[in-house]
C-alpha cells in the first residue's frame, strides 16, 4: 500500500526507542507473530498522548507489543485492560509486562472476549479492536456497548493487505477479505459513529462514538 522507498523515508524519522520494543518486534518477524505495524502503533500512541483516556480495553493482547505502546503513554491513574485467549500469547505477555516496567497500568484478562466482555461493567475511553477477523462484527457490537459517548475506537487491519479494494484476490484470502470488507460497510455506516478508514500500515479505522450519525 506504500512502496518501500516511502517507507525507508519514514523509517529515517524513527526515533530509537527502546531495547524491548525492538526485541518485539524482530520476534513477531521471525515468529510470524501477527503485531500492529509499527507506524500504526507510533499513530496508537499519538492518539493515546491526544484523547488521555482513564480507561483503555485492548481486545487481542498477542505478546503485549501494542499494550506496552499503549501503557506507557498512559496518565499515571490511567489503566489498560487487555484481552488474549491463546495460552502461549499470555505467557509471552506477561514476561513482556514484566520488562516493561509499565505492568502496574495493565490489567490482563484470560480468555475468550466473548465471555469477558459481557461482564465487564465499567465503560471506556478508548478500545483498541485487533483480534481474528471472522470475530470482528460480533467484537465491534459488543465493544459499542462498552465505549463512552465521545470515546475513541482505533481497529486494526480494514485494508487487509491491500486485499479489501483489490478486483483479485488470492484463493486463501478470499473468505477473510470478504469479512473485512462486510465489516467496513458497517463500521463506515454505523449511526452512533463519526467513522474514518486511513492509509496507515494496513488500515486503521478510527472512530468517536456519537448519539448519532450527525452529531
């Protein structure tokens, strides 16, 4: 979606951060560990440092990369609720909160956000949607429920590789690019949302929740 001397340029703006982000990141690439692109994450932290919301839910923990983003850029009374199902995930987490020195503003809930969410009782600022894509519709209802009037939803991956506006797309795509795009409509449509799709690493869809379309 960007060709690679674009992101060379940009890559040359990156400040060094730190050790463990880095370390993330090259795991995720050998790994095939799916984490948010990393100027999609420098954009979450933007948002972060902007809105300053108390309460944050992140649904789809991974190894903690983009919770660690999130957190640090946190008020100091400001927490993170995060969810992760996968056993591996959450082992790998937590070491990871642990080196990050942020753990105390994170709170990691095991399980399936199915379950969890519905008993979640207090409502948020700000949530982060960046789980399996076949969930994605169902996550979204439930995170609505959960976000504040005026609060900000950030999700991950509406351009799916580029697949989303593609006229062909390969065979083992094609199911979850079909999702994707059914998602968008709704997400773009939603009449409590001021709702926008941008051309960051693989498309972020980024929200405020509204009484409705034209607030």
């Amino acid at each position: 979606m960007i060709d690679e001397n674009q992101l060379r340029y940009l890559d040359s703006f990156r400040k060094v951060d730190n050790e463990l982000i880095l370390e993330m990141e090259s795991f995720a690439m050998e790994n095939q560990v799916p984490i948010l692109d990393r100027h999609a994450a420098a954009f979450l932290e933007l948002q972060i440092k902007i809105t300053k919301p108390k309460r944050v839910l992140e649904i789809g923990t991974a190894i903690g990369y983009s919770s660690i983003r999130i957190a640090r850029n946190l008020s100091n009374k400001a927490v993170l609720h995060t969810i992760e199902k996968s056993e591996d995930n959450i082992k790998l987490a937590e070491e990871n909160f642990s080196k990050s020195g942020f753990s105390e503003k994170i709170v990691l809930y095991k399980g399936d956000a199915f379950e969890i969410m519905p008993n979640l009782s207090s409502k948020y600022d700000f949530i982060f949607l960046d789980a399996d894509k076949e969930d994605y519709k169902r996550l979204f209802d439930y995170s609505l429920m959960l976000l504040k009037k005026k609060g900000i939803l950030f999700v991950d991956n509406l351009l799916w590789h580029g697949y989303s506006a593609a006229s062909r797309v390969p065979k083992k795509f094609k199911t979850s690019t079909k999702i994707i795009r059914e998602f968008n409509k709704v997400f773009m449509t939603q009449q409590n949302l001021r709702a926008t799709i941008l051309t960051i690493g693989d498309g972020i869809g980024l929200a405020v929740k509204t009484k409705k379309r034209n607030d």
